[in-house]
C-alpha cells in the first residue's frame, strides 16, 4: 500500500507540471516508472518481473510508430480517393459512408472480441464479434447513404457558409490570421498542375485541401474521435488507477490479487478514474491539444485529424487487448508526425517539436521513479 500511494503521488505531480507546461507525456510510462521504482526501494528485486518490464518498455517505442504507419496509410487513401480528384468534395460524399463502415467495424471489432467480462462481450467468439461489427458497420454506412445522402452535404455546406461568415467578419474587423510561432515548419507549396501529375509523386506532393470537402470529413470525425475517447478510457484510465485498486484490494482482503473485472467495488474505482480523466481534460487538457493541433503539425483539419484518430484508436485496442500497457498519448503523436509528413514529407511537420516531446518522454520515466521514491521516504516517517 505505501508503495502504490507513493507512486500515485510521483505520477500526479509529473504530470500535471507536464500539463502545466503542454508536454504530452504518457501517465502509463510514468506509473509503470513509479510502481518499479517504489518496489524497488521497498522489496528490492523481489517481485519485479524484469521480462515483462522490457517488453513493456519496448512497446512504447514501437507502437507510436505502428499507429503513425496506420495513420498515414489512411491518408494516403484519402489522398488517392478523394484529394487528387477534380471534384473532390463528390468524391467525399461518395466514400464518407464506406469510410463510415471501415472505421465502425474495425474499431467495434476490437472492442467486442475478447471484450470486458463484466458485459458478458467474453462470450462471444471470433466470428459473433465479427458478425455484430460488420452488422453496426454496415447500418452506419446505409444510413449515410439512404436517409442522411442529403443530410450530409447539406450540413457540410452549412459549416462552410458559418466558416466563411466567421472569416470576413475575422476581415473586416481588422484581425489578421495568427500566424505559427513555430519557425521550423511552414505551408507547403503547391505544383500548378498539381492534379495532373504522376501517380507515385503524391507520395510526396502536398495536395491542398479543400475546405468544402474538410466539412464531409467533420462527420467521420466525430466517430473517429468517439473511438479514440474510448480507447483512452480503455487504456490509460485501467493503467492509471491500478494503484488505487491495489491499494483498495488490500484494504480490504489482505492481497493486492482478485477478480477485479466482476466486482462493483473496484467498477466505482474505475468509474472514479473516469471522471477525474473529465476533470483533468477540462482544467488542463487544452494547453496538450493546442501544442499537437498547432505547434506540431502545420494544418490539423478534419481529415488529418480522422486519419490520426483511427490510427491511434486501432493501435491502442489491439495492444489492449494484448494487455501490453501502451501509451496512447506516444500512439497519437507518432500519428501526428507520419501522417504530416504524408501530407507534405518534412515540410508541414515541426521537428523541433517533436525532439522536446521526446526528451521529455525520456525523462517522464526516471523523473516519476525519482518523485515516486522521494514520496516513499517521507511517507515511512509518518508510517
């Protein structure tokens, strides 16, 4: 119990000066830090699964770059299908539905195989999961393409006419865009014949987007986001209250061990790390997002954004369900950087950026471990 109350104290102060200061480090890579650290201190080598300690250590350097290569597959395909078109918010219209049923299946899928056993999703095999997905998929792509088709464009032209509306008045008053204080990064230039060139260099080519067609992508975002919010809550709420629950387990029963996933008890602790996730995000979470929406990338719109989601959200539940404790937060900016640069290579992507967040990943280890230990030691005073 001590050792997990101090790890919990190591954790919350790491990351809220990480906040504080719009660094988007892990909170699983800090209370993995603190929880070893404390043991350490405590037991010694006793008890520590060092196997298992560097697979988990290892994964956090591959899955940011396995979810920025689904990331930016996913725009590639946006990038062939739509962007390079002449009418490319036709072609959205057209695909946003199959896109609608790719994103439902894929992440419904992941979410109901081998599911929670406190919902009973354990029971159902492979092919039932993969039959309830593809039912779901298939819904959210016929009621796109029946009885929202004219629902859709309609509230895209609707969002484009607000948009535009907000700009001239932005004109007339006087206030000019804000430009990036980033100066490492910078709008890529566009080719004059830019629809007309061979296939293999849009691999490279910035294409622009049109702001018409960003509006038919808001929708599939929504769902994107949506996915990603549960995958968050799936990983990072489970990895981060399990020191609480070992506390509260041991309370109670003596052992830090038991079936948590079937008792209401730990449910309310899980629920509890849920909202203060809310909290967290309200107070805090914004100084995060401005620095990945604005100072790490060069233009996040609705289709970036959908591509960086659905990539981040299927990394993580594959890896959940794996139960590798993963680091979302390293996902999402690995799909960042790979899916700006399949925007536009180097150009649109804020390198600089990227080499603070890494050092601070680097240190958001040690630095928990360190706290972690610091926070035990004051506490054996008083215990």
């Amino acid at each position: 119990m001590l050792t997990q109350t101090a790890s919990l104290a190591g954790v919350a102060c790491f990351m809220i000066l990480s906040s504080c200061y719009k660094i988007p480090v892990s909170a699983t890579h800090a209370i993995v830090g603190a929880s070893v650290a404390t043991s350490f201190y405590i037991r010694g080598n006793v008890g520590i699964k060092w196997g298992e300690i560097i697979s988990i250590v290892v994964s956090w350097f591959i899955s940011p770059v396995i979810a920025g290569i689904i990331a930016g597959s996913m725009y590639y395909v946006v990038k062939y299908s739509v962007l390079i078109r002449q009418d490319t918010f036709k072609w959205a219209l057209r695909l946003c539905p199959i896109f609608m049923c790719f994103t439902l299946v894929v992440n419904l899928y992941a979410c109901i195989y081998d599911g929670s056993k406190y919902l009973g999703l354990d029971k159902l095999n492979a092919w039932e999961a993969l039959l309830v997905s593809v039912a779901v998929g298939v819904a959210g792509w016929a009621l796109l393409t029946f009885p929202l088709k004219n629902w859709l464009p309609n509230r895209a032209k609707r969002l484009y006419d607000k948009e535009t509306i907000k700009m001239q008045k932005r004109l007339e008053s006087g206030k000019a865009p804000k430009g990036s204080k980033i100066t490492d990064m910078r709008e890529p230039e566009v080719a004059e014949n830019i629809k007309e060139l061979p296939w293999y260099k849009y691999f490279w080519a910035y294409v622009p987007e049109d702001r018409l067609t960003k509006k038919v992508f808001n929708t599939l975002q929504i769902v994107s986001s949506s996915m990603l919010s549960f995958t968050h809550g799936a990983n990072d709420t489970g990895n981060t209250i399990s020191p609480l629950l070992a506390i509260w387990l041991c309370y109670e029963s003596g052992y830090a061990f038991g079936n948590a996933e079937t008792r209401d008890d730990t449910q309310l602790l899980l629920g509890y790390g849920s909202l203060a996730m809310i909290v967290g995000f309200v107070t805090l979470g914004h100084r995060t997002i401005k620095l990945l929406a604005h100072e790490m990338t060069v233009d996040m719109s609705p289709i970036s954004g959908f591509c960086i989601e659905v990539g981040t959200a299927f990394t993580v539940l594959i890896c959940v369900k794996f139960g590798i404790p993963i680091s979302s937060t390293h996902c999402t900016v690995g799909a960042v950087v790979f899916v700006g640069m399949a925007k536009s290579t180097s150009e649109g992507v804020s390198f600089r950026t990227f080499r603070k967040i890494c050092f601070f990943w680097l240190l958001c280890f040690p630095m928990s471990a360190i706290i972690g230990i610091f926070t035990t030691m004051i506490l054996q005073q008083f215990i």
